[in-house]
C-alpha cells in the first residue's frame, strides 16, 4: 500500500508548489494593491458618491440627486467648457496623429545618425508638461519681441497676441498639445513601420507603383492597428488636458480657454463645491469610457 501513498504524495508537491508561489506573488503585490486600492478606488467611489450631493463637511452633506449634472449640462460656463475639450480633443489628437507619422517617415531607417534625430524628437515626452507649458507661454509673448512673434515678424507677418486673446487663446495651446503629443505618436509608428514587410513595397515597385500609391496601398493598411490605439490614447490625452491650460492660461481670457477640468478644480479647490465638481468628473470619466468603447468596437468590427 506504500507505493500509492508516495504517488498521491508526488501529486500533491507540485500543488502545494504552486500554491506558495501564488501566495509570494499576492503578498509581493499586496502593498501596491492596498495603496492602488486606497487612491484610486476609493476616490473613484467617493467622488460618484458626493455627485449626487451638496458636500457640506461641517453641517451633513444634502442629497440633490440629478441637480448636479443638470448644472453641468445646462451652466453656459459648463457648456463652454465642454465644448472647448472637445475642440482641444479633436485638434489635438488629429495634429499629433499627423504630425507624428510624418516624422515617423522621416526618421524611420537603420541609418546610425537616425538615433540622435530621434532622441531630440522625444524630448518634449519627457520632459515636465508644467515645464513645458511655462516655455511655451514665455514663447507666446504677446510683444513684438516675443520669440515666435519675432519669428513671424522676419516672414512680414505682424505680431499676434496669442495667449491674450480670446480668439486665439485655445488655438495657441492646441499647438503646444500638437508639439508635444506627436513625438510619443512618432514612436508608437515607427514600432509599427519596423514590422511592415518589405517584400510588399519591392512587389509594389517591381509593378510601377509610385511612392504615394506605395505609402497609400502598403504603409497605411499595415498601420491600421496602430491607428486605432493612437487614436484612443491621443483623445483621451485630449479630454484630460489641464497642466497646459492651467499653466498657459488659467482658463483665461475671460473663459475663452477654460476646459472641463480646469472647472472641476476650480469648483472643488476653489470655490469647495464638491458636489457639483463631482459630477463634472463621473461626466468626464464617462465620456472618457465610452469613447474608449466605441474606437474598440470599431477596431474590432474591421478587424472581422
């Protein structure tokens, strides 16, 4: 009878085995999970929570149901707002989108000096967005001696106001975004070029095909999925814009440049209405998770 208690022995050491090694991997991760769950969930819970009341620390919060989001909806300097991310968004997303691949296509190749032009290139992703917003906000001086009004001026172009005006406030930080969104979309496609197969364009040039119709028939087909996920990530980056708002502009001049998330601060830090900056914020999430939702169930319907 020895000989089948060793073999059900045998059977359960590899259990036990795997056993420990998942209960090391959970307490390994058990720290960054309780700090993860402590600010991020429970914020996330709290903040849908206080949406639907007037936050009162002292006197006891008061239930308001809907009142909030019917605030955020209908308020002009909400509305404003929104309307402004949107722009910021959309703008923001297709420069980036296409800027990016341009300098994708310039600096693509296996030449060695390529890896300095790509390095200067990335610099603006990693550098501080406060840092970089403060830069481009001395760059906007709205004088003539301001650097890209001197620019401007040795092409005969009079000196622009920029940052200080109110039609072109939001326009002049959608460049920035532009500016420092493309060189992260620059590598994602240049990841992407690396795995197109190069027997499609020597096929293409062997039947005469020129290089649009090369770039048109073989380059973009290939980056389709590369497409999608830009798209989702750059938009996202969009709907969230607040450092370079904050920096640039604060909102100003007299709201022309003021987003959605600019508003939510300066309700919930500003002016302690909590609720209602709540609210702006589960809208934003929301807005967020549907987009999210419907590029992936686009990718994935053309992907059928």
């Amino acid at each position: 009878m020895s000989p089948p208690r060793s073999h059900a022995a045998a059977r359960r050491r590899p259990k036990q085995g795997r056993h420990r090694a998942a209960v090391v991997a959970w307490l390994f991760l058990a720290p960054a999970l309780v700090l993860f769950l402590y600010f991020k969930f429970i914020p996330i819970f709290v903040m849908m929570r206080d949406s639907f009341y007037e936050v009162r620390p002292f006197l006891g919060d008061r239930f308001l149901g809907l009142e909030n989001y019917e605030t955020v909806v209908t308020d002009p300097a909400y509305t404003s707002a929104i309307w402004h991310s949107a722009v910021l968004a959309v703008g923001a997303t297709a420069g980036s989108i296409l800027l990016g691949l341009l300098l994708a296509l310039v600096v693509e190749g296996p030449a060695r000096s390529l890896w300095f032009v790509r390095t200067a290139a990335f610099l603006p992703v990693v550098t501080t967005i406060a840092a970089v917003a403060e830069v481009w906000r001395i760059m906007y001086h709205p004088a003539g001696d301001g650097l890209i009004n001197s620019i401007l001026g040795w092409v005969g172009l009079g000196p622009s106001p920029f940052l200080a005006s109110e039609d072109t406030s939001l326009w002049s930080i959608m460049g920035m975004m532009v500016w420092r969104g493309a060189p992260y979309d620059m590598m994602i496609f240049v990841a992407g070029l690396v795995g197109v197969d190069r027997t499609l364009y020597e096929a293409a040039a062997v039947d005469g095909a020129t290089t649009w119709q090369r770039f048109r028939s073989v380059t973009l087909p290939a980056l389709r999925p590369v497409f999608w996920i830009l798209l989702t990530l750059a938009a996202i980056r969009g709907l969230r814009v607040f450092v370079e708002v904050y920096v640039m502009t604060n909102g100003g001049p007299n709201g022309s440049s003021e987003v959605l998330m600019t508003m939510i601060y300066k309700e919930g830090f500003q002016n302690s209405r909590l609720g209602l900056a709540s609210a702006g914020s589960c809208l934003l999430f929301l807005a967020t998770l549907l987009l999210t939702l419907i590029v992936q169930g686009i990718r994935r319907r053309q992907a059928r």
